[in-house]
C-alpha cells in the first residue's frame, strides 16, 4: 500500500520533511560521493557576503545555481559545489562603524585598527546561520561545512602570488591620477565600481563670466561642478569648431561657440531688439592662449607658488557643441579630461579640496563639503556680477555603491593594474563564453571591455587583502609572492602571521639594493580582486591543490544578477586573463532583478520589498523556484508577486500532485503494488503509447533544453506535459481504472502511469527537489527498497526512442485542436458538454483514422464525425476592410469597399482568396484588389450550425436537438448531480449507495425510462421513486423540478 496523498496544496510543511529527510540522511553528501572519479562539470559559486540579510533576489539566484549542478549530478557528472563568503571590503567596514557607531577614517584609527577589524572578523558571520537556514529551506545544495572564505591566510596567500605574478609581468603600477573618490570612505573606487552606484540627481549648472585681460569683455564658459570653480586654472575650446565675439542685449561682450548663440542669448531678445550682435568671428585654435582675470585670488596664489603661466584658453577636442557654451573650465585636479589638458598645457596643479571632501581652508568656502559648497559658489559669483546663469539640470551621477555619498573625481597616487595592455586579450577571452543572453556578453559587458580602464586596485583602508608591496627610501620597491617569501626576506616576521592590517604593517623586509628596511605600503586591495580570484585562491593555488584546480578550471557554469557584468563577472575574467590568459568561466547565465509586481524596483523605503523568509513561509520554496523557472527568460526583470507564485503553483505543481494522488488513491482501493509488474508495450491501448510516446518527447526536450541552458523552455514543456498528462490521459481513461477485478487493460492503464509519474518526476527534480523527492519516496521506495534511496541519487532519464511515435502524436494532437475547437461552438451556442449533438463536420487538410475520431466524438458528447472537404452548407464568411491598411490605400473609396464586401458570397469570395491571395472587387466601376492583410474575415453563422476556423481547420456543429438528443442530455445531468451529491455527503468513491427521487412528470418519466443506466453509473443498487431520504438535495434541470436523496446502508 502506498502512503494516503492529501490533495491539500499547502507544500510548506511537506518541503520541511523533506528537508530533514535530507539532512538525516545526508543526502547531498551522498549525491557528491557517489559521482567522484566522474567526468567533472565544474561551478562556481559568486560568493555573498554574510553581514546583510538575504532578500528576494537571492531566492533568483539560488535556484538557478542549483538546478543546473543537480541536473548535471544527475547526468552523471561530478559537480563540485563549494560554498564561499565573501568577508573583505568597505560594505564590512561600513557596517562596522555603524555598529560601533563610528563617523570616517579618523574616528576608526582613534578607536584602534587592530580592534576595529576583530570586529570586522566578527561581522561577516553575523547572518551566516540565516543564510545557511535560507539556502537549506530553498533547497540550495553546496559544501557549507569547508567554504572558501575570502580572509582566510591562504586565501590572501593565493592572491598575493597573482599579484606578484602581474607585477612581474609589468602590469602593476603606482600613478598619480584623477580617480572616481568616495570623501566619506576616504578611498578611491574601480569604475566597476563607480558603474554600480549612478543615481539621476537634480542640480544647478553655472555660466560664468571670465574677464578677459586688457579687454571689457567675457568669457562665457559652463560647468556642472560649480565647487570646481575655485580652483579653475584655465579654459578650454574646441580648436576645429567656429567661435564668436558677440554684443549681447544685456550690455556684456562675449567670446562663445557660435552654434550655441541662440541656446544661450536668446532669452535676452526683446520686441524689436535682437539677443546679439556678432562683432568677431573665429576658430577655436586663434583664442588658443587668450588669458583672462583668475576667478578666484586662492587659484592664482596656488598657481604663483609653482611659478607656472595659467588663466589662459587651451584647445583639445573633447570639448562639443551638444550643450553649455563651447567654452569648458579646466581645474586639472578634478577630471580626466581637464588633467589631460593640464599635462599638455603644463598647468600648474591646484587641489583645493580636501580628502574629506571639504573645501580648502585658502577657499572663500572653508570646510564645507564640494556639494553644500555648490549653492554658495553660486551665491557668491552672482554677488560679484561673474554668473551669467545658473540652469537646473538632470543627469547621472556616481555615488559610493556601498555609502551612497556622491563620488568626486580627485587626483590622488594609487596603485593600478593596466587593464588596457591586456585589452585584445580581455575581448578574444569573452568571445569564447556562451552569455545567456548573446546580447549581454556582445553589448553590455563587450562594451564595457571595449572602453576597458586599467583596474585601480588599491583602496586607502584597513579591512582587506592587503597590497603586497614593500618600499624603501631608496626607491626601490619589491613585491611579496607568499609567506615563505616573506618570511625569507624579513627578520621580524612571526610563525603564525596573520595577512591582515595592522600585523602585516609591522613586518618590514631587507632591501635588496641598498640594505635598508622596507616597509609595505599602506594600502589594501578592492574587496573585487578577492572574489574574482576565488578559482585558484579556494584551492590555495599554486601551493597546493594544483591538480584539484587544473581539474576544475574554467568552470562549466556561472550565474549571478545582471549587475555583476561589472562586477564580479568582469573580475573573474580580467584575473584570469592577467594570470592564465584564458577564460574563466565558459557559460554564464545573467539574471535580471526581481521587481514587484507593478515592474517597481523593491526596496524597504517605497514598503514593496518582499521578504524571502516570509515568501517561502508562504508559498513554499518549490512554488516560488518554479515561478522563477518558468515565468520568462532568466536575464529579464522578474515581477514577482503572490498571485503569479499561486497560478504557477495551480497550474504545475498542483496538477502533478492531484496526478499522483488518483494514482495512490486507486491504487491503493485495488491493492496494486507496481514493482510486481512490467510494462509490456506490445499490449497497451492507443492512449497508453501516446502518453509513453510524450513523455519520451518530454525527456528529449528536457535534457537538450537543460544542456543548453534553457530554462524556460524546459520548465515549459514539463508545464504542458504534466497538462496532457492530467486533462487528457487520466480524463481519458479514468474508466478503465474504475473497472472491477484487474485484466490486462488496467494494469496497462497503472503501469503507464505509474512509468509516467515516475519519470516525470525525475525530469521535473532539479527544478522541485521537494515535491519530486516527496512523489519518489511514495510511488518508489514504498515499494522497492533496492532503489537509490533518494530521487536525487537517479540517474537522469535516459529517452527511449522506440517509444516515440511522432505520428500518434501528431494525431492526438489533431484531435486535441478539433475538440479545442468542438467545445468553443459548443459555447457559442450555449450548450452544454452534457447534452449529445448529433452531428460534426471537420474540413482540414488532415484526415483522422477511426480511433480517433471516436475519441473526438466521445470527449465531445458528438454521435458522429464526419470530415468533408466541403463546409458551406453550414457556414459562411464576411469581411470588412482593415482600415489602417485599406484607408491609406483607398481613402475616400473606402466606403463602397465596405458596401461591396457586404453583398459578396463569403463562401466563394473566401475561395478566391485561397487561391490567389487577393480578392477583386467592383466598387463603382473601378477594380479594387484585396489582400488577406487588407481583410478582417470572420465566421457567418448559419442558423442551426455553429462553426469555428482556425488555421486552415473549420469545425462546424450541428445544434439541431431531437427529443431523443434532449433525452440522453437530461440523463447525464441528473448523472452529474448524483456525483455531486455523493462527494457533499462525504462518500468514498468506492461506495454503494441508494438513490429517491421526485419530481416533474417529464422528469420522473426519464428517471423510470433510464434509471438502469443511471445505476450503473453512479454505483446504485437501486434508483426509485420515493419521497426523497437520506442526503436530500432539489435541482432545477433542463427547467425540469426535482428533488433527490441519496444514502447508504449504515447511514
């Protein structure tokens, strides 16, 4: 006997069960050990970090990561599955501060660095047991018992050989530069970083007036960065673009672009006075060198002190005519472009900004920070008559992804690694991996490695990898490859060091040129370099493991959210080419952002977050893997809501369970146990070879759409197959499972479905590793305890060719679209599936064998199918003309269009169209042509038919009911309210029962006249006419009053 199956769809508590059963029995440890020594299929695990909570979006991640290395599992593979955190960086450091309630650097040193980072060890563990409880209940399956965790020693070991491997190749650089800089944090950011934190920000821009020397006239130049301006050191023109000396209406001479006049003057002009007048024109190159009045006396006094010329016009190319005045201002400390300009021009260099982010103390805006300084720089050059306006703009700007403090760019030393000499190999790499989506892989991250930046590696803090290089005062500098190296080097370096600020700072090392002491320097490295180096560094490569990493590199198999293109898959990519000069990974998958189900972006803020816990609490973890399955393609944005989670879950899962809970039901009523038969294909109906034929489709479809990646395809045909299964196999031969004793027929009719579930189940496993474990421990180890003693331990199916017959499929699914069609005429015209039709006429360019156009008939209530090739006995067509193409073309004539199209034979025009493509016309004696795309052709009925078309197919119903018709109907009506009654007064479905009636004379008529058929079908030992007892219940049928009881003995 196999355990009783609730029908009841609350799956929490069922998943809980199976998670136990998992983990007493360790069968994910099982699962790992019964593959070694098989072909390796290698996946890497992005690791989080363990100091922020799960949200929803982890749930997306988490199940495509383990659907993918469970199938393989299941394929026979090996797939190694370690688990990593990720524990360095400012997200800890910041999280940290806050605790201790800490405000910047200074605070953090006055508290003490050794302090400060023991409680970093101890925050990067703060939420690991919520996350492990989180990917054990989403049915997560990695090694969380011997992780690769990012501070370990030989971790940092790992990556200080990488470091030392790029700075012997010469890739490993100190440069003064203007870098993307965080004031809060102190330090300086990757742009993968900067990438991750824009934010569309309101702000006021400034048109200056720079005086220009000897001359009553203006330079009109345009900034978005007004707290630039106090340290601006020259201005910059394009030297090939046309510039002019203009007369402005409001009294002032200026030197602009031309092309941007009236954007600018305009709004000066008045009635009957122009905005300008130009007096002078020229080319950028002929004001090259044109000085004007310093705008601020901080500036020029800077400038004096290095003896260097400033406040004159430079020219360079970058500078466009698309907005502000063709005159850009040029603080070199402060951009890219303005430093480039700098160096050409030997400008001096003048940072009057802190690294707090403040204003100088030389500044006439002392000690506060560059955007609170934006508004008074304004204020104060309008005071002196130097702002000519000061325009609102939007635009993106970076903010620290970790702090959200806008970021500025300030030149600063720091250590880089020069992605740009790698370039071409960075793009050759990439365009081995197969992106999911294509367009990710060519558009967004081949972009990004088009324009590739070198890596600014170093990051002015204290929790991190630290930077292995040593210096001395004589120059000379040397990079450290691993402890023994260090230890080899140095006199004060203790046995059981630790590879963290402040211990490393203390160790010093000989140098080799002059035999002073070198110190390290005091950077660490970006939190980025850890994880991208987690495919050698897990495995402490190159000191051990060797053979273990060469196995396992690349990796078959990434996945992580869209963001990470910038990211953690970038890093992976750029460490790897440095080092191996090859690709890391060969496959990835790119997820796209859960949103909420108005498409909004969650957050805690705007009330629309979701919390996992609660939505697995809720829903299950099973329910929401497969809404993530199947909903749309992984790399779009996933609107995740309730009413989508319980639909998926209905339509799938649901139908499964029900599937499998007839199974048992009966099974069980009829004592059948499946491991004491075989399934003999030679002796089984139609029905049972089509469901064997699709379900060996299925598992074809399956395993190739899961080799390569496609997820919703696979999650898809499971969907419709499970759907074929239920509604139209089960329906089908439900009768064949009611029958008594058990002849060969029923066996065949259990067998196949039992095969069916079974393997479906396997199928459907690395998608609902709950529900599929739950239906295998049932249908399978109840029975046979020499089977694996997990689902999760099966091999995959494997498709059994000789079981496909494309030809019985492609017949039911013939007959599938005629009853889709047989029961929307039935709709049409109002009739129930319960009342018989007499007649059904099919015209397509398929034929049915006898088979089944019975089971046409019998799903249908039809007494006969008939296919013709002639249906305008029973149906017409009409047509309208497609107003937006047959208006353009025809216009005024449209209206004799439409009365032509009115008057012509449906049949006979709808047979020209067939044949030419176009349908002729006489409108008011001109010939009109119309195609099928200038035609809106529908059904005409025709009184006593109701007719359906689609795709070549037309299926016409005759509603024609004689009184023999209208009887039989009756009948299976009052069939159905006895079923219904059965079931409201709580019946097994094996019961005998006793049925009374009274009621209308008609309806007490057929009662007598059928009630032996009436009997057999409801499982009566008697149908009579009494005053109704036991379960009494009145029905209004065919308009018809009666009134039933129904009992049984014992009642």
């Amino acid at each position: 006997m196999y355990q009783k199956v609730s029908t009841d769809m609350n799956f929490v508590e069922r998943e809980k069960e199976v998670e136990k059963f998992w983990e007493d029995n360790q069968i994910f440890q099982k699962s790992m050990e019964e593959r070694e020594g098989s072909p390796m299929y290698t996946f890497y695990d992005g690791p989080p970090t363990a100091n922020g909570k799960p949200h929803i979006g982890h749930v997306l991640t988490r199940v495509i990561k383990d659907m993918i290395p469970r199938y393989r599992t299941m394929k026979g593979y090996e797939v190694p599955r370690k688990a990593g955190w990720d524990t360095h960086g400012l997200p800890v450091e910041l999280e940290v501060e806050k605790m201790l309630g800490l405000d910047g650097k200074d605070q953090i040193e006055k508290y003490g660095l050794e302090p400060f980072i023991n409680k970093c060890k101890e925050s990067v563990w703060k939420y690991k047991g919520m996350w492990e409880d989180f990917s054990s209940t989403v049915g997560f399956w990695a090694d969380m018992e011997k992780p690769y965790v990012t501070y370990d020693n030989n971790f940092i070991e790992s990556e200080w050989w990488a470091l030392k491997t790029i700075w012997d190749k010469g890739l490993l650089y100190k440069g003064f530069k203007i870098v993307p800089y965080c004031p809060r944090c102190g330090t300086p950011l990757s742009a993968q970083e900067v990438a991750q934190g824009y934010k569309d920000v309101k702000e006021r821009s400034a048109v200056v007036r720079f005086k220009v020397k000897d001359e009553d006239a203006y330079i009109l130049a345009w900034t978005t960065t007004p707290w630039t301006l106090p340290s601006n050191l020259a201005l910059c023109v394009n030297p090939k673009e046309d510039y002019v000396k203009v007369k402005a209406a409001d009294g002032y001479t200026y030197y602009m672009a031309e092309a941007l006049l009236d954007t600018v003057l305009g709004r000066l002009a008045e009635e009957g006075q122009a905005a300008y007048e130009v007096l002078e024109r020229y080319k950028g190159k002929d004001l090259e060198y044109k000085e004007y009045e310093p705008l601020y006396q901080c500036a020029a006094d800077a400038a004096e002190k290095q003896r260097k010329k400033a406040f004159f016009v430079t020219c360079d190319e970058y500078v466009t005519l698309t907005d502000g005045t063709g005159v850009v201002h040029i603080a070199p400390a402060f951009g890219e472009d303005d430093a480039n300009v700098g160096r050409n021009y030997d400008l001096p260099f003048v940072q009057l900004v802190t690294e707090k982010g403040e204003m100088a103390d030389s500044t006439p805006f002392a000690g506060l920070f560059v955007k609170k300084a934006d508004p008074e720089v304004l204020k104060d050059l309008d005071a002196k008559g130097l702002l000519f306006d000061a325009p609102k703009f939007e635009h993106s700007y970076p903010h620290c992804w970790r702090c959200d403090t806008p970021l500025i760019y300030y030149a600063r030393e720091s250590w880089f690694i020069k992605m740009t000499a790698v370039k071409d190999d960075l793009i050759a790499n990439n365009n081995t991996i197969n992106w999911i989506p294509e367009s990710i892989g060519k558009g967004r991250f081949g972009d990004w490695l088009e324009n590739v930046q070198d890596w600014g590696i170093s990051r002015n803090r204290y929790w991190g990898t630290p930077l292995n290089i040593w210096q001395c005062e004589c120059g000379h500098m040397h990079s450290i490859g691993s402890i023994e190296e260090l230890k080899s080097m140095s006199d004060n370096c203790p046995d059981d060091i630790e590879l963290h600020r402040p211990y490393i700072d203390d160790v010093t090392i000989k140098c080799p040129k002059c035999g002073k002491e070198m110190h390290r320097v005091p950077e660490v490295i970006d939190c980025w370099f850890d994880s991208g180096s987690m495919p050698f560094a897990q495995h402490h490569y190159p000191f051990e493991n060797k053979e273990i990493f060469e196995k396992q590199f690349p990796a078959q198999f990434i996945s992580e959210a869209v963001d990470q293109t910038r990211g953690w898959f970038y890093s992976l990519l750029a460490i790897s080419t440095l080092l191996f000069n090859k690709a890391p990974y060969q496959n990835v998958i790119v997820l796209g952002h859960v949103q909420d189900e108005n498409g909004q972006k969650m957050s805690k803020s705007k009330g629309n977050a979701v919390d996992p816990f609660d939505a697995l609490q809720q829903y299950g973890a099973d329910a929401i893997r497969w809404y993530f399955y199947v909903n749309s393609a992984p790399w779009l944005p996933n609107r995740f809501h309730g009413k989508a989670v319980m639909e998926g879950q209905r339509k799938f899962m649901g139908t499964l369970w029900n599937t499998y809970a007839f199974f048992v039901l009966y099974a069980n009523i009829d004592e059948f146990d499946a491991s004491k038969y075989t399934l003999e294909y030679d002796k089984l109906s139609v029905m049972d070879k089509w469901l064997l034929s699709k379900l060996n489709t299925l598992i074809k479809t399956v395993d190739d759409n899961l080799a390569n990646y496609k997820i919703p395809e696979s999650a898809r045909a499971l969907q419709d197959f499970v759907d074929d299964m239920s509604n139209w196999y089960v329906r089908r031969s439900r009768e064949r499972f009611w029958a008594k004793g058990m002849e060969q027929d029923k066996i065949n009719a259990y067998m196949t479905l039992y095969t069916a579930l079974v393997t479906v189940s396997k199928v459907a496993a690395p998608m609902i590793p709950f529900m599929t474990e739950q239906i295998y421990q049932n249908l399978v180890r109840s029975v046979d305890q020499t089977a694996p003693e997990s689902i999760h331990l099966c091999d995959y199916p494997v498709v059994n060719e000789d079981y496909i017959d494309t030809e019985l499929e492609a017949n039911m699914e013939n007959v599938l679209k005629l009853v889709v069609m047989g029961r929307a005429c039935r709709n049409t015209s109002n009739i129930k599936n319960r009342q018989p039709i007499g007649q059904m006429f099919v015209k397509a360019e398929f034929t049915l064998p006898e088979f089944y156009q019975e089971i046409v008939a019998d799903e249908l209530n039809v007494k006969n199918v008939k296919f013709t090739d002639d249906v305008r006995d029973f149906t017409s067509y009409s047509f309208k003309p497609q107003l937006k193409t047959v208006g353009p073309k025809y216009g005024k004539m449209l209206g004799g269009i439409k009365k032509a199209l009115d008057t012509v034979d449906g049949n006979a025009a709808m047979d020209e169209l067939n044949a030419n493509g176009s349908l002729n016309l006489d409108v008011d004696g001109q010939k009109i042509t119309l195609f099928k795309e200038d035609l809106l052709i529908d059904t005409a009925q025709i009184e006593g038919y109701v007719s359906e078309n689609d795709n070549g197919i037309t299926v016409v119903l005759d509603t024609n009911l004689t009184e023999e018709l209208l009887e039989e109907g009756f009948v299976r009506e009052i069939i159905s309210k006895i079923q219904t009654m059965r079931k409201e007064a709580g019946f097994e479905v094996m019961d005998k029962i006793r049925v009374t009636y009274t009621g209308s004379e008609k309806a007490e008529s057929i009662f007598a006249k059928y009630a032996e058929s009436i009997s057999s079908e409801v499982l009566a030992e008697e149908v009579t006419k009494a005053e109704p007892a036991g379960y009494v219940k009145e029905w209004k049928i065919n308009g018809e009053q009666v009134t039933m009881g129904v009992w049984k003995e014992g009642m």
